[in-house]
C-alpha cells in the first residue's frame, strides 16, 4: 500500500489554496474532553488518490480511514501484526484450497444493517469484477472465476460474480481458490476484504459521499482538500471501541507546515515528521515523540514500459545505480537513523521467520563509486545521459532524500548532471501519471504492507500484472517461484521459495531497495495512548484526550 490522506473544509479552503496550509483555528485546544471519551484528535492528513471503496484503496492516507470505517474477518495486532479473527468465527479448510468461513453473529453496519455472508461475497464480488474498475481486485485473483469476471488477456468480462464463493447460510460462506494458498485467511485482514453494507450497491453515489462502515467510527463529513470528520459510533458492536469522540483528519500539502502546528497547539498529531525536524524532535516533544519500526520500505522503481529502461545491458545500469547510493550516509544524515538501509526488499519486522533475509541483496546494495560506474558504462549509459527521479512534493519529505540520492550518484559517476530530481505537485498527481504508465524515469516507490507476510511484499509489487506492479517489470522464473510458494503449507519451506523469488528480483534489479522505514509521530500534551501498529498508523481508537 502507498501513500495519500483526506482533508478539512468550508471557510479553510481559500487559505489552503493559497498559502499551501492547513487551517489551524480549529485544531488540538478547541476539540474538547476531559478524559471521558468525548474529545476529538485533531490529526494531520492528505486526501486520498481515490473515493473510498476498499477495493478501490491502495495507498495510505485512504487506508488510515477504511481502518477507522471497516472491520474484517481478521485484524492484525497493532503490536505483533499477527491475523487475529475479527467478525471471523472460524475459518476452516483441509487442502489450503477450498475454506469454509462463519461470520460472527450480532455486528452491525452504522446504519442498523446486520453484517452476514453475503456482505461478505456481494463486496468481493464488486471488487474482482472488472466493470468496476477497482485497483485492489488483483487481491481476488486467487478465487475460482477471477478470468471470468477480470480478465486480463483484453478479453470481455462473462461473469459479474466469482464462482468460487457461495453463501451458505446467513452467516456462512465458502471460498474456492484456484491454487493452493495456505495463507489465504492470514490477508483477510486487508481493507480489500472488507464487508459492504446493501445501501453501498442501492444508491452507489450516495455511499460514495458519506461512506458507512461497520467499524468504529462513522463519516461524519469531508471537504476534499480540508478536512474529513470521524466521529465514534456509540452503538460500535466491537471489543476495539474508539476511547476518544472523533478524529478530525486535517489536510496538509507540507507536513513542515503540520509539524509547526502541532508545536502551535493547533494540531494534535502528526504521524510523518518531516525529515528537516527529526533532529528536534526528542527536544521538542520529549516522551510525545514516536519512533518505531515499521512494516515500511523505500524503493526506486523503474518504468519497464519505456523500452529505453528495459533493453539488453540495463539491469546492469539499474544495479550500478543501486551502487552509487550512499545508504549509511543518508539514513544517517537526513534521516537521523530513522531509517535503515536496505538489503533485501521486504522488512525487519516480518522476523527471520517471517522471511526477512538480512544481506539478500548482496554486493547489489553496496555503495562502491568505482563499481557503480563499471556497471553503468557496461550496460550502455544512463538513457539520455541523465536519470530523473521522480516524486510527489507535497508529503513525506521526499525532496530531501531525492536530493541526497542524486548527489550520491552524481559524486559517484563524477558527473553533477547525471541525476536530478522531478518533483510532482501533489501525492494524487503523482500516483496518477504512476498508474497511467506515464513514468519516463525512475520514481519513488513506497510500499506499506498490506498484511504481515513476505507475500505481501514481493507478489503485490513484482508480479506480473500484478496490482501495484506500477514500472511493469515481469520474470517468469520469479512468478513460478512465486506460485510454489502459495502452495507450500510448510512456512519454512514457502519463505525459502519466496527468497529464491528474491534472488531473481536482485539479479535483475527490478527495483531498487534504498531504507526500511520507521514509523514516526508526535502528539501533544492533550493526548495519552498514542501508538503506531506495525503499518506505521496510528491506533486512532485507543487514543485519549484529555
């Protein structure tokens, strides 16, 4: 998953046009609470690429909202990331193929619908079939029926519904895969999956305009580019009920500018220090400063659609380029060890266990000047002479590392041309030219993990044709692998599968791993219990106000 946010409105919205800010007059000391649960978080945020179905959301800032709107069959700890059951009662299965699912009785959406089976399968079905163009219905491919209702050969779609799901009862439903998946229950946990309530297919447009959810909180409102109202929903049937009364989601297009406010008593969380303050921040915030491993990694990717970037001898470019990155120096100097340098292409947290392989990438990651331009000049030159990196300006710090990346290839190829910076307006704008194949250079590539498994962060991105596989970039030999190890139900044995899958990845340096990420925040004095989960977001509903 990316990243994006949502927004705060009305009167606030000429300002944020002009000054490229977020209104602070409403902010942290106006929100209320005396620790009785009826405060309102005020917290920075940025709209997001798209409306918020949840198979249509594959990028952060809509990602915080669904996890505040939706529950699923499975939700995973904020602290371990273990796939704990939800609104899940059982999931059963004897051939890791076809798995029989019971829904939990007595949840609710918002509006007084029961959740049931077929909540379950109506939504998946909508998000597989291609008519509804949804960006997550690569995540039910594995169900018998997705050629029919998604096909990718450019063939027309001849079915609307999966035909490996069938209710069964109310709340019960089967799944049938079309290949073995000993993991299937453990991504259900995903927003994807989320159930749908009936009003979200009888009057599609005005769902879109005040979502409802079963989670939680409730939509209360949203102006694009300002603000969106969470407020919480006092009839919540779940354990996990919100501990304050709302989340006001800011907009900001510079989180320097949130950063300032949360200092201002303006605003009450920031949940991405900008890099330009992280040297301050255990200063300025003391114990209110959050800095903690995250399920988060930094690439470069490439567009494999441009044939300049995909001919013979590139690969050796692409891991020259890898070579002439100083990572020690800086994750050290703009990151201030908030980051770590990366060698492998998933993250730490998953554990040895879990697939993380320390050094998997080898020499490829290793900053050696000498033998980056080696490689470069082997592989026939930077196409055009010059590489662009390009990325959005509006969140995340992004400049500065650009810069530095660019300044260690340039000192490396002892050329200062050789790399520049391509700085996209806003995160939207930049996630769109991505997904329009509109890249002519390399770009950033963030990837949150969607579930806590080492599927998660190489099929998603490295497949072919796979949802976020936004440079194109495709290896049988890395797909097989890839194959074998959903198959696999001996975990040590898949996790093996998946780092030879690794290794190919590597070979030919689909992308470049730069940092595993830290998830970083700060709050003010009006709030206690605040944490980050391993998706580097905040657990919004065990958050106090005082």
């Amino acid at each position: 998953m990316r990243g994006a946010t949502h927004a705060r409105w009305a009167a606030c919205a000429a300002a944020v046009a002009l000054a490229a800010t977020a209104c602070g007059d409403d902010g942290g000391g106006d929100s209320g609470g005396d620790g009785d649960g009826s405060g309102i978080v005020s917290s920075s945020w940025g709209d997001p690429q798209n409306p918020l179905e949840p198979a249509n959301t594959n990028e952060v800032q809509g990602g915080k909202v669904l996890d505040m709107l939706f529950r699923g069959l499975k939700r995973y700890d904020a602290k371990t990331g273990k796939a704990n059951d939800m609104l899940a009662e059982k999931i059963e299965t004897s051939d890791s193929t076809n798995f029989t699912v019971t829904v939990k009785s007595g949840w609710k959406f918002s509006n007084g619908e029961a959740v049931t089976a077929t909540s379950f399968v109506d939504a998946w079905n909508y998000g597989a079939s291609l008519k509804n163009n949804q960006k997550n219905a690569y995540f039910f491919g594995y169900i018998d029926g997705y050629d029919k209702t998604h096909p990718e050969d450019g063939s027309k779609q001849t079915a609307d519904t999966l035909s490996g799901l069938k209710v069964t009862g109310d709340n019960t439903f089967t799944v049938k895969l079309n290949q073995k998946f000993s993991t299937f229950p453990d991504t259900l946990g995903y927003s994807a999956f989320s159930p749908l309530p009936k009003a979200f297919f009888d009057d599609h447009a005005a769902w879109l305009n005040k979502p409802v959810g079963n989670g939680p909180y409730t939509v209360d409102s949203y102006a694009k580019g300002s603000v969106m109202k969470m407020r919480a929903w006092a009839q919540y049937p779940g354990e996990d009920k919100a501990q304050n009364g709302g989340v006001d989601l800011k907009v900001y297009t510079d989180n320097n500018t949130a950063y300032t406010d949360l200092m201002a008593g303006n605003l009450d969380l920031v949940d991405d220090v900008p890099a330009s303050q992280l040297k301050n921040a255990s200063s300025d915030l003391g114990d209110r400063y959050i800095n903690t491993p995250a399920g988060i990694i930094q690439t470069l990717a490439f567009p494999f659609y441009d044939k300049a970037w995909d001919k013979d001898g590139m690969e050796k470019v692409r891991t020259g380029l890898s070579r002439a990155i100083d990572r020690d120096q800086i994750t050290e100097t703009i990151f201030q060890k908030t980051r770590t340098p990366a060698s492998d292409w998933t993250s730490p947290v998953l554990g040895e266990a879990g697939g993380f392989k320390e050094g998997l990438c080898g020499d490829a990651c290793e900053y050696d000047p000498e033998e980056a331009r080696k490689l470069i000049e082997e592989g026939g030159g930077l196409p055009g002479g010059q590489v662009k990196i390009s990325y959005n300006a509006d969140t995340g710090s992004h400049k500065e590392w650009v810069d530095a990346v660019c300044n260690s290839v340039n000192n490396a190829l002892d050329n200062d041309k050789a790399c520049v910076g391509n700085p996209i307006g806003t995160f939207a704008d930049f996630r769109n030219q991505i997904t329009q194949s509109k890249m002519s250079g390399p770009f950033r590539a963030g990837w949150q993990m969607d579930y806590p498994l080492i599927q998660n962060f190489l099929q998603p991105l490295y497949y072919t044709n796979a949802s976020s596989n936004d440079g194109k970039w495709t290896n049988a030999e890395f797909d097989k692998l890839v194959n074998e190890a959903n198959a696999e139900t001996d975990q040590a044995k898949a996790v093996d599968l998946f780092q030879q899958a690794e290794e190919v990845l590597r070979d030919d340096m689909g992308a470049i791993p730069l940092w595993y990420q830290n998830g970083s925040a700060g709050y003010s004095e009006r709030l206690s219990d605040v944490a980050l989960n391993q998706f580097s977001v905040p657990v919004y509903n065990e958050i106090k106000v005082s």
